[in-house]
C-alpha cells in the first residue's frame, strides 16, 4: 500500500498534510479500505501513481489524461477556490520579475522560459495554448524541473518568464520571499484542476467520501493552511479532452 500528497507538498505544511492523511486514513480503514498508516511524500512520482497497491495520490491533469487515466481510478478533485475558476479548476500564473519593465506577453517573444516539466500542465501546456493566439512560442528554455525552481530561476535572471500552478504561486506568496520580486503578467485559462487518484481495485466512491470528510474534519486553521474547501466531481472526459502541445511525449518508466 502507498499514498502520497506530493504535488503541494512543502516543509511548512509537512504537519497539515499529515493530519489530514490521518483522518483520510481512518475513514478508509472505517470502510474496510486498506490503508498505510503515513504519506511517501518523497517517493517518486510515477513509482507512486502507477504503483498497484495505490491508496490516495493527488497527479497532473496531462500525466493523467497521457498516461494514467486507463491505470488508475479517478476519485475527485480537491477545490481550493481559485480567484475566476470554476469549483475543482485551477489555472497558471505567468510570472516576470517585478522590474521588468515589459508589460505585454508578446514582448516576451525572445525571452527565456522556465518550466517544470513538458508534461506539466499548468507549467508547459498551459502557457503553450496561452501563447497560441499571439503565434509564438520560446526558443529559448529552462528546464527547472519545479514550480518554486522555476520562480526562482526567473527572480535570480536566469530566465525571464515562467508558468506556475495558482496554488504554488499562492503558497509562495506565503512562504517564499522571492514572491515579492516577482509579479504576474497574465494568468492562462482554467482546466480542471489535479485529481485525485486509486488502484482500479479500490472504490473510488468509497474514496471520494473518505477525502471530503476528512476536509471538514480538519481544524479551520488546516483548512486554511492547505487552501482546501471541499472536493468536487469532474468528469474523466473533462480531463482527456484537454489539448496536449505538439510535442512526442514517451512513457516514463518509473523508478523503483
């Protein structure tokens, strides 16, 4: 068994994101749902969402519409209301330095781009189809493998624009002082936000009321912390008929 909540996971929200477990954990188990007793925070991801004793993780929309969708079962979608998205959508600021004196995304043609990973949705493919309608995308990249890497690597100049996860961003402007030396320029369109997921063998029904339970289990403090408000239902179509960027993607190999 295994479960992890990695993908907004961060040192300052180790102890929200346990309990929170704790209670998702005891419910499942209340149900007759096997669970482990703590979080694989650090474990790989792909080991993670395609591992066949799978309990709980929270993936990508693109990892899950390219990869994961006819693995695993789709439980729901945490929502963290999201200023001008949907319930459960979320959507990606596009960040520059607060000194950079360009003020329109087209002035940014020649500029170097800094993304987490090409099957990041809201850090590649987002932007992609942002950029779509003005008729250009960057020559010139930065792989910096995640959000924060990326907010960083534009703060300190080595890349002048990055795409990052609203609620990366909004926890950055919590925790992380080079927030302020950066500012948003646009923010993309909302698609449907990181779902959660099971092994195929587990009710995601069973699941789904397991997870939004355990939410208003929580303290409001925890709430608050974790920017969760509830957990919604999307549609598995919803995900799959988002538009992936024109590049061959190979299926990862997890690590072991």
């Amino acid at each position: 068994m295994i479960a992890s909540l990695m993908m907004y996971a961060r040192p300052e929200l180790a102890d929200a994101h346990a309990n929170f477990w704790r209670h998702i954990s005891a419910r499942l188990i209340a149900s007759g749902v096997k669970s482990p007793n703590d979080l694989s925070q650090s474990t790989e991801e792909f080991h993670v969402w395609t591992h066949p004793n799978l309990t709980l993780s929270q993936t990508c929309g693109m990892p899950y519409r390219l990869w994961l969708h006819d693995q695993v079962s789709l439980v729901g979608t945490p929502d963290y209301t999201l200023p001008d998205c949907p319930p459960g959508y979320y959507n990606s600021a596009i960040i520059v330095r607060a000194d950079d004196p360009r003020a329109d995304v087209t002035a940014y043609r020649d500029a170097i781009f800094a993304y987490n990973q090409t099957f990041s949705q809201s850090g590649y493919a987002a932007p992609w189809w942002h950029l779509k309608p003005h008729g250009f995308w960057f020559n010139s990249t930065f792989h910096s493998g995640a959000h924060l890497a990326s907010a960083r690597a534009v703060a300190d100049g080595a890349a002048d624009i990055a795409a990052l996860d609203a609620v990366s961003w909004r926890q950055m402007q919590t925790y992380d002082p080079i927030a302020a030396r950066l500012r948003v320029l646009n923010f993309t369109a909302p698609t449907p936000g990181l779902p959660l997921i099971t092994a195929r063998n587990n009710d995601p029904d069973i699941v789904f009321e397991a997870v939004s339970n355990a939410i208003n289990d929580l303290s409001d403090l925890e709430r608050t912390a974790l920017g969760l408000t509830g957990l919604v239902r999307i549609p598995k179509e919803r995900y799959l008929t988002v538009p992936n960027p024109p590049l061959d993607y190979a299926t990862p190999t997890p690590s072991t």
